[in-house]
C-alpha cells in the first residue's frame, strides 16, 4: 500500500510505504535518490531493488 503524504491519497495492498508524492513516483520509477523521504515497513521492498 502506498501513502502519498502530501496529498492524502492511499491505494494498494500489501507493506506500508508512505511519503511524499515526488519521492513515492520516484522510487516507483526506479530511482534510488528518493527511497530515504519514505517511510514504513514496505520502504525495504523498494530498496530492495536498487
């Protein structure tokens, strides 16, 4: 599931990964430069990737 923080938006199943609309994008989009403004236990999945 993803939080988008700054817009008050959530959507999805699964580890909670929360932050900022620019990071979460980012880090959907494979870009590692974002991964530390997230939060939550699914944070390791993305980082997991890069």
């Amino acid at each position: 599931m993803t939080t988008w923080s700054d817009v008050g938006w959530s959507s999805g199943l699964g580890a909670l990964v929360r932050g900022p609309a620019e990071a979460l994008m980012l880090a959907i989009g494979g870009r590692a430069v974002a991964v530390d403004d997230l939060t939550g236990e699914g944070v390791v999945g993305f980082q997991a990737r890069f």
